[in-house]
C-alpha cells in the first residue's frame, strides 16, 4: 500500500471519526475515489445516499429501524394471498367470496399482488443484467437473508414469485443498439436508456463501475453528473463517430473503447465546471 493511499484512507478517518460528520469534505473526498478497506465505501455510501444521518451518535439507533422497515417491507412485499402453508396451522382466510385472484377492486390484496409482480420483475430483469457472470449477485447477502431463505416460514421467495409469472426474465434480450449520428438516424435514446438506467453497470468492469458510482454519489446533484459522464464518453470518441459508419458506430457503443474511467470523469468534470 503506497504512502499516498495511507494517507487518503487516514483523511477518510478524520472526517468520518467527527461527532457530526461534514457532509461537503466527504464528497470532496469521495468524489475522488473511496478507499474500500475497513468498511470505508460503504459507511461513505449510507452517509451520501442519506441511509444515515450526518450525527454519529444516532448512526446504531438508525441502522436498527432502517433494518426493521426493510424487514417490514420484505413482509409486505413478499407475501402470496394463499400461500399459507397447511402444516404451519396458517387459515386460508385471505381466499373469500369478497377477496379472490379474480377480485378486480383495488383494495383487494390479489390485486396488489399482481401488481406488485410487474415491479418485481423489473428489478429481477435489472439484477440478471448487472454483471450476470458474478457469482457476488447470486449469493445470500448477511441480512436480513433468512427470512427469505428459510424454507419452513410462510413466505415466498422473490425468485419462485417471478418464476410463477408468465413473463419469463430469461425471455429479455439485451438491448445492444445506438449512437448519435442524425444523417445514419441512430438516436441516442438507443443507447444512453442503458447507459443511464443501469448507471453504466454494463459498459464497464464492476471496479471501474465502483469507481464512477463514488463519484456519482458524492456530487449533490448524482443524476446530472451522471449525464455529463455519458457525454464525456462521446466527447472522448468523437473523432471516431464522425469518421465511422453506421456499423462502426454501433460497435463503439455498444462495447465502450476507453477503459480508463478516471480519464472519463475527468472530462465530465471539466464539462461540469464549464456550466
């Protein structure tokens, strides 16, 4: 470990060891790049994305009812109207003549269920994209996994709950298509729906997409960052998209050639500062 990295690991200590953390001097760190040892990414992550607050001495208070709402939210996300198990002496009152699959009034809990299913599969559909080869996104995360996993309790799994559907995710192609060229008629909207959607999850390796989120997080406003990075990309190749042709093109965006995102944040901050 370099003397230069002890020493950005040792600012984050000092910033984040204050009984009130300063919020502007962890962005200005942050945005930088977040040194990953000891938890630091992802304690600097909570704070900028308001998961906790800026006043340490609340931060274990916060973190017990943040967990405790997504405990509740899995609860009522989760569970299936009639799924209620038999031998867990669970009644089946959730199927009556007033509230049934076919109940059609929104108050009805099938409804919402139904409903619900669109959502989840979105973000199944969004989850398989993120880097599907990595074993990371199909592991159990430490908390709050057995409530979902346990095969003895009377909820059902997200997976077997997409799986019930009629809309397989396995059925989504990827969409691979796009670049800004008005006289070839290929609308950026064909490629930047990925690129922003999936916050660049797709164009890059995951540590380099770790790295672009430190500094998307830690800009005030994340999302027009976010858009000045995509138009960073094309300043960069842009040489190339006024030389090439339609197939050319296609293949730029579709597989980014500049692997260097340092390089790619430094020109969407200096398009920042240029505002």
């Amino acid at each position: 470990m370099s003397s230069l990295h002890k020493s950005r690991i040792a600012d984050f200590h000092d910033v984040l060891k204050e009984p009130t953390i300063a919020l502007e001097k962890l962005r200005e760190l942050s945005f930088s790049g977040i040194p990953c040892e000891g938890g630091l990414r992802c304690l600097c992550w909570k704070i900028l994305l308001n998961y906790l607050p800026l006043e340490r001495a609340s931060w274990t208070s916060i973190l017990a009812k943040q967990r405790e709402l997504y405990s509740q939210f899995l609860r009522e996300m989760i569970i299936q109207p009639g799924i209620a198990k038999a031998n867990m002496g669970v009644s089946r009152e959730d199927v009556t003549f007033e509230d049934h699959p076919l109940n059609p009034s929104p108050d009805s809990r099938w409804n919402t269920y139904f409903k619900d299913n669109e959502v989840l599969l979105q973000i199944d559909k969004d989850v398989r994209r993120l880097c599907p080869d990595i074993s990371f996104f199909q592991r159990a995360t430490e908390y709050p996994c057995l409530l979902i996993l346990d095969p003895q309790n009377e909820f059902e799994t997200l997976r077997k709950r997409v799986e019930q559907t009629t809309l397989k995710s396995q059925t989504v192609a990827r969409s691979r298509s796009g670049v800004t060229n008005q006289e070839q008629n290929i609308k950026p909207q064909f490629f930047a729906f990925r690129w922003l959607t999936l916050l660049l999850s797709q164009e890059f390796l995951l540590p380099d997409v770790i790295r672009i989120w430190d500094s998307l997080f830690a800009d005030d406003n994340r999302f027009d960052f976010l858009l000045l990075v995509c138009c960073a990309m094309l300043v960069l190749i842009r040489e190339q998209l006024l030389e090439g042709d339609f197939t050319i093109n296609m293949r730029l965006l579709q597989d980014y050639p500049i692997t260097d995102v340092c390089q790619i944040l430094q020109k969407a901050k200096e398009l920042q500062d240029s505002k």
